[in-house]
C-alpha cells in the first residue's frame, strides 16, 4: 500500500502523482530537512505528499497552481450550513440558466437519454454555436446562438449572467447542461468572501471539470462523435445529473484519499459527500 498521501487534482501530462514514492520516499527520510520548497508545483502532488512530514513552501508561476496549493496545503473550515446554503445558490442559478438555453438542454436530454443514431448526435454537436464558431442553422441552438452573438473574447461580457462556458466550450470540451452547471457553480463561488474557501470550491470545481471534460486525458483537444463507439463514449462523460455536485471534499478528509477513486465516472462532477470537519 502506498503510505504517501496521493492527489491528482488535476489531469496533467506533467503531475508527479504516478511516481509520487520515489520523490518523496528518501525527502521523507532525511531528518535534516525541515522545509521544502516545491518549485513548479503545479498541481499540488509533491508538496501535498510531504505535507505531513515537512514544512512546504509551494510556488508556480501559473495562477490556478497557486489556487490549488493554497487550498490543498492549507485546506479549510467549510460548515454543513454553508454547504446547504451552498448548494441553494448553485440550484438557484442552474435552474436560471436552463431557462436560457432550454430548447438546447431538450434536445440534449434525448441524446444523453436514448438509445439514438450517432450521425444525429454528431450534426448536433458540429451544429452548436460558440465564440469561435457562432454560425448554426439549427432551430434548437438559436438561444445559444443569442448568447453568443453577446459575448466577444477578451471582452467584458453584455450579459448579466454567467455564460461562459455555455458561449465557449458547449457540445466541445462538455454537454450543455454540464456546461450550465459549470457557469452556475463557478458564478456562486465568486460570491463567497472568504478567500481561502474560495479557493478550496475552484479547487473543487477545477479537479471536477477535468475529470469529466470530453477529452482524453488532457485538454489540447475535445472528443469528436466519429462512430457509434465515439458517440456512446462522449455520452457516457456528459450524462450530467443525479445530485450535482455533493462538495465536500477529500482534502479534509481525515485519511489520505485518490480523488480519481472517488468520482463516479457517469456523473458531471461528483464529489464524494464527506463533512468539512477534519480541516487539515
Ligand atoms: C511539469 S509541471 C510541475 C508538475 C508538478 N510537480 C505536479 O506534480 O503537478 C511544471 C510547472 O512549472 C511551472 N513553471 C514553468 N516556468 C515557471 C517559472 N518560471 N516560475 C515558476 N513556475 C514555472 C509551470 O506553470 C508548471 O506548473
């Protein structure tokens, strides 16, 4: 059994999460050194392994590293009523949304539910608007098309509501309804104030959405619907629901868990449901 804590917060061709023994063992050993400095430390593994052996000092250059670290190395107090509150906000917005789009989510739901021709699913997806390709002459994607034709890259957005991923990544890097769920969830973060719990929930929502992006293991690329096989794959990763997201989160949980063992792989991001009362 592997006696170092293991995280893989995000899918990333360069983590040292799979040899994570090897750098730590002999850093562990050496009693003469207190503190490690995890330069690069991208997402998180190495100083989260040492963490409870050493001091850790993380840097990295990229801003989401530094979100993960801090909230990896030093977890936080998240109380069940601010989970329950939570979740409200989240259900409230997601709901708000799929208004906004529900001739899309309609359309969507039959796909992800049926047992459909593959060729249907696939015009669907090449048929989705987005930023960088906002033509569609599908009936079902005029809402879409409506969001698009609001929001300019590198621009504030016209709207007052969150839609980025639905005007960026729909029916590409996730479904539609994954993507309302993503806008919704990242949209209620931003109004939490306390810094370090923000950052835990990006943490959260970040490990989530790489786990269940339509990719293959990273994002140079999303999945295409090319066969039957590809179809039924890319639909497997965007069947969205059942209790959306539980947060509650690994980092806090009193033993050392893979968070790759814990998401159920048909479910958009789900997160094992654990209390935030073990704030490591
Ligand atoms: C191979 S990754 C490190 C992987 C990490 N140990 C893990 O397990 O995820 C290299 C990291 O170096 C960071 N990096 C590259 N140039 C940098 C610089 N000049 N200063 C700080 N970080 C840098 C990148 O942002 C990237 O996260």
């Amino acid at each position: 059994m592997n006696q170092h804590n293991e995280i893989s917060t995000l899918q990333y061709m360069g983590s040292k999460a799979r040899i994570i023994s090897h750098i730590c063992k002999p850093i562990i050993k050496n009693e003469h050194i207190k503190t490690v400095v995890d330069l690069f430390a991208g997402t998180g593994s190495v100083g989260y392994a040492l963490k409870p052996y050493k001091n850790v000092i993380s840097n990295d250059i990229e801003y989401y590293a530094y979100i993960i670290n801090q909230a990896i190395l030093n977890g936080c107090a998240f109380a069940i009523s601010d989970e329950v509150s939570f979740w409200i906000a989240v259900d409230q917005q997601y709901a708000f949304l799929q208004t906004k789009v529900s001739s899309a989510l309609f359309a969507e739901k039959e796909f992800l539910i049926d047992n459909i021709d593959y060729k249907q699913y696939q015009v669907f997806c090449e048929n989705t608007p987005s930023v960088f390709s906002p033509k569609s002459d599908d009936s079902r994607m005029r809402e879409i098309s409506d969001l698009v034709s609001q929001v300019t890259p590198g621009k504030a957005p016209a709207l007052d509501f969150p839609c980025l991923f639905l005007t960026y990544f729909a029916n590409a890097y996730f479904g539609i309804a994954q993507c309302c769920q993503i806008d919704a969830i990242r949209s209620v973060i931003e109004q939490i104030d306390d810094k370090q719990t923000k950052n835990i929930l990006l943490t959260v929502l970040m490990s989530a959405i790489s786990a269940n992006a339509s990719t293959t293991t990273h994002f140079a690329q999303f999945l295409k619907v090319k066969s039957k096989a590809t179809c039924n794959n890319l639909i497997s990763k965007r069947i969205p629901f059942g209790n959306m997201i539980s947060i509650t989160y690994i980092f806090n949980s009193p033993c050392p868990v893979n968070i790759d063992t814990v998401y159920n792989p048909q479910s958009v991001i789900h997160l094992i449901r654990q209390t935030l009362q073990h704030p490591f």
